[in-house]
C-alpha cells in the first residue's frame, strides 16, 4: 500500500537492482575526476573528497546485491562499473536479485519509486553527518577539560 502511495505521490520511477547507485557513482566520479564537460573549479584538491567517498559508498548497493546471490563481487561489480563508464545511456544497467547477473532492469522489468530513493540517500547522508559530529564532540574532550569550538 506504501509503494502504492508514493508512486501516486511522485510518478516517476528509477532502474532497480542498484542501476541507478551504480550510475550516481559513476556522475560523481566523473565530476570529482574532472571528467565532466564544465570547467568547474569547485572538484579541485580536497574539495572532491567526500564526493569520492559518496561514490563508493553508493557502489555497496550492487555489492550487496551480489553477496546476497553468491556471486563472484569483484568480477561482476567490474563489470557493471565498466558498463556504466561506456556510454551515458547505458544507466539501466543493474543485478539480478536471484541470480546476481548484469541485466538490463528496463528490459526485466524491475523498477523503484524514485521517493523512496531520494530519501534513502537524503537519509544515509544526514546519518553520516550526525556520526561525525558525534565523533567531533567526543575528539573534543581532552585532559579531562570539555573545550567547545565552532
């Protein structure tokens, strides 16, 4: 009934089996390598860091996907990264959930509402901002004096 809701609430539907993890990495990486077509300045030095570290983070999706089949990881989550750096239209590109091939999700028929994944990744991204600041506060503490910085 949820998905019912949400596909009504926002129509537009995204590849499943981690296609479009794998495609938002693939952006990101292309952006932070300075492989994108604008001459942005911003994915200079350290800047393109965290940019990085999204884009292999969003690459767990398909590895999972995998582990979960008994697929070969390395082999596979190989494959479908050189997929989707040969051309830009080839983003529909995923895993089998059964058996953990690479298969085209327009063409099996395997598709997400995309709410639920813009709010997953919203939601993984606040998580990790809440670590680190929990991680601050406590690196803050030292010889038993609590020192506050902004």
């Amino acid at each position: 009934m949820s998905v019912t809701r949400n596909v009504m609430l926002e129509p537009r539907l995204t590849p499943g089996g981690g296609a479009i993890e794998m495609a938002l990495s693939r952006a990101l990486d292309a952006m932070s390598n300075g492989e994108n077509q604008t001459n942005d300045e911003f994915f200079k030095g350290v800047e393109k860091y965290p940019y990085k570290a999204v884009s292999r983070a969003l690459e767990i999706i398909p590895r999972t996907l995998i582990q979960n089949c008994g697929g070969n990881v390395v082999k596979q989550l190989t494959t479908l990264r050189a997929k989707h750096h040969q051309q830009s239209d080839q983003f529909t590109w995923g895993i089998d959930g059964e058996t953990g091939q690479l298969v085209d999700m327009h063409k099996f028929g395997i598709w997400e509402p995309i709410a639920v994944k813009m709010q997953t990744i919203k939601t993984a991204i606040e998580v990790k901002e809440i670590l680190l600041k929990k991680i601050k506060i406590s690196n803050l503490y030292l010889d038993g004096n609590f020192i506050i910085t902004y």
